[in-house]
C-alpha cells in the first residue's frame, strides 16, 4: 500500500483547484451536465480514434510538428502500479482517515500545516519517490525529445518518472513541484531533501535553523503559488507550440487545466486518455476546434498505437528497455 501513495498525491492533485480546494465538486457536476448534452457517444469517439491518430501520424511525418507540447497527469503512472486516489481500500482518501481530518485535503493544505504539521510528515514518510518504474508513455514522450520534436512537457506529477525515463530537467516543467529540494514556509530559506527525508523517517517534524519555522518538500500544497518556472515557460513556450498532446489527465486544476486553451485556434490538440476531459468535453461540436483529435483508450494503449503509425514501435521498445537495463546496472 505505501508503494502506491506517492501516485495518490499526483492524483488527488489533478483533481482538486490547487486555487481553491471547495471548487471540486461543482467541477465534477459541470462535467456530468456536459457529458448529458453531447451530441456524441463515447462509442462514436472510440470508432473515429484511429482516423484521428492516422491524421496527427500523418501530420508529424509530415515535419508539420517541431515544437510539441505534452501535458500529462496521473494517469500515465496508473501502470507503473501508482493507484488512484478514489478506490475503497486502497485510494488516498481511504489512507487518509486514520489521521482523523474534517478534509482529506487538510493533509496538503498550507494552512492547515502551518498549524499542525504532523498529519503530512506521517504521510510523506511513504510519499518520497520509491520503487517504481517509468510507463511506455513516459518512454514514448522521452522518445519525442529523441527524435527533436519536443518543446517541452508540462506535468501534474511529482512521482519523478519523467526524469527516470531519462528526460533531460529542462524538458520538464512540475507544474505542481517535486520531492527534488525542501524550504522553509516561513523565510523560504533552502534545505537539503535528504535532511528532511532522514528526520521525517525519524518521526521527527523538520524545522528551521534560522527562524524554527517548518520545513517541507518543495511540492505545492492547495493555497500555495505554483513555481515561477511554470509562468515563466508557459509565457515562452505556448506561443511556439506546433502540436499539443494531452495524455492521462482530468484537467480539473487551474491553472494548469487552462493550458489547453494557451495554444493558437489553428494548432491542432489530441487528447490521450481515458475519458474525455476539460475542453475537449464541449457540449456543442460547432465549437471544438476542428484540428483537434481524441483516443480514447490507456495512455500506454494509446502511445503503442500511435508509435504503430509513426513508424517508431521498434525505437520506443528499444528505448525503453535500454533504460531499464541500465538502471538495474546501477
């Protein structure tokens, strides 16, 4: 169960407003009165999939995409054995009770941690990155910046496996943090991860020598800003985005669920994912953007079918498991 905590946090955190954790269910309600009025079934979307992975193939073959953008969340993960948060008995929330919060979310509210701390470092202990494994579709989205296509990928997650896969840092955008350095919250002063990590095992809260304020992991907590290298990219990087590739992902949280809308009219966008989400779930289809595309299957499903058509299959398994053979070297 612990192995499965650091998937849950990326989870909860792509689908709750880290603005404003109370918007989570009008949210959810507005997407089923959505999914009521479209003109369309999921069925009709499956039937058109492969049409539209063969048009963005095409386009890609074409050297039409040379500065993609990647937005990923949780879900790209769910094979690589990180749960989701919502299943009875082994879903964060579930996991959460035996802290004995009025929310789940208390547990990575910045509030709530300012006064009581504990909640968190008793659950950190099992949110550090541990065992697991990139997916195909961490390797596929590796296999873009190989091929010299990828402007940048922008990610829900903090479970590091777009590194692990062997993503060079300045590809990656965390949108919502990482395990990768600690601060203190009160005078922001930098402290060395394995500190924290080595007190928080020790059941110890970690604190500051400066100022005794706490410290924590630099993942945003709901009421914290996101990193200012998050602003800065979207700033520079949307205006040059060819080709926006959505992969396992609610977009539920602002402001990274309003990426999708960053990217010009005319540039085409393809969803991955299991479920049609955010802008793509349009009510009316006189208003989608024509360019854009959907395939709705696994994101690891998905890539091997798109790869299929790229022509690219024998290079994302060789990739793959070049990697891995490499880290069980180490």
């Amino acid at each position: 169960m612990s192995e499965n905590l650091i998937g849950n946090l990326s989870n909860l955190l792509s689908s709750v407003s880290l603005s404003d954790k109370k918007d989570t269910q009008a949210t959810n309600n507005m997407g089923t009165a959505f999914t009521k009025e479209l003109p369309f079934t999921l069925k009709d979307v499956k039937e058109t999939k492969q049409t539209d992975l063969m048009r963005f193939a095409k386009y890609i073959k074409e050297g039409k995409a040379k500065n993609i953008i990647v937005m990923v969340g949780a879900g790209i993960s769910v094979s690589c054995g990180i749960a989701d948060f919502r299943t009875p008995g082994t879903g964060l929330y579930d996991n959460l009770q035996k802290y004995n919060l009025a929310h789940a979310t208390d547990v990575f509210d910045i509030e709530f941690f300012k006064v009581n701390p504990k909640p968190f470092n008793m659950l950190a202990k099992e949110l550090f990155p541990g065992p697991f494994k990139p997916s195909l579709t961490h390797y596929f989205i590796r296999l873009l910046h190989e091929k010299g296509v990828l402007l940048r990928l922008f990610s829900q997650n903090i479970d590091g496996l777009e590194a692990l896969a062997g993503l060079p840092e300045n590809k990656i955008v965390q949108a919502h943090g990482s395990f990768n350095g600690a601060k203190c919250i009160n005078c922001l002063k930098e402290h060395e991860i394995d500190q924290v990590r080595t007190s928080i095992m020790k059941d110890q809260i970690p604190v500051c020598a400066k100022c005794n304020g706490y410290v924590k992991p630099n993942i945003v907590f709901f009421g914290e800003d996101l990193p200012e290298r998050y602003y800065r990219r979207v700033a520079k990087d949307f205006p040059k985005c060819d080709l926006l590739v959505v992969l396992g992902t609610s977009l539920l949280v602002k402001p990274f669920a309003l990426l999708t809308q960053k990217v010009d009219a005319n540039v085409p966008r393809l969803l991955i994912n299991n479920e049609i989400v955010g802008d793509f779930l349009n009510h009316n289809l006189s208003r989608m953007r024509v360019k854009d595309g959907m395939h709705i299957t696994t994101c690891d499903g998905g890539v091997q079918e798109f790869c299929d058509l790229l022509g690219w299959t024998s290079e994302l398994n060789q990739l793959s498991t070049s990697v891995k053979m490499n880290q069980v070297a180490r």
